[in-house]
C-alpha cells in the first residue's frame, strides 16, 4: 500500500477534473480514501511514468515527455514526482 503525502493528496484535490467530470472527493482523508481504492501509484520521474505505463499496456512510444504528463491520469506534483491515477 502506498503512504500519499500531502503535496499529492492537494494536488489531487486541485486536479481531480483532468480524470474525472464530477469530483470523486473533497477532502484530504476523501482523496486519501479515494487514491488507496484505485491503488494510484507515485513515481519519481518521467521515465518511470513512462515504463508504469508501458506495464499497463498502453503504446506510449513515440510520446514526448510533454505529452507523458499531460495524460489525463498523470498528475505532475510540485517536488517533481508524478501520481498516477487509473480512472
């Protein structure tokens, strides 16, 4: 199980409508919650986006690095590291 910290849980919180047309928690225990339930990962760069997606099976060659955190389940967190959230 991952431990989110509160930089992720907030920046969550703030970007949930990137994933989701109606928001799926407002608080920081609700985004808690929520992020444990889909078991959102956090990674430490984008090359580790990169092969998380590549695991999951979606054909991300030939995706720039841009183009890797404007996914909608990739959610850029202000220390550098990267949540990502199976919707």
């Amino acid at each position: 199980m991952y431990e989110y910290d509160e930089e992720c849980l907030k920046t969550f919180l703030e970007n949930q409508s990137q994933l989701f047309d109606e928001p799926v928690a407002e608080t920081l225990e609700g985004a808690e919650a929520f992020l444990e339930e889909c078991m959102a990962t956090i990674v430490e760069n984008i090359d580790e986006v990169r092969e998380f997606l590549e695991e999951e099976g979606l054909d991300v060659e030939g995706m720039s690095s841009e183009e890797l955190e404007d996914a909608s389940e990739v959610f850029v967190l202000p220390g550098g590291r990267y949540l990502i959230v199976e919707g």
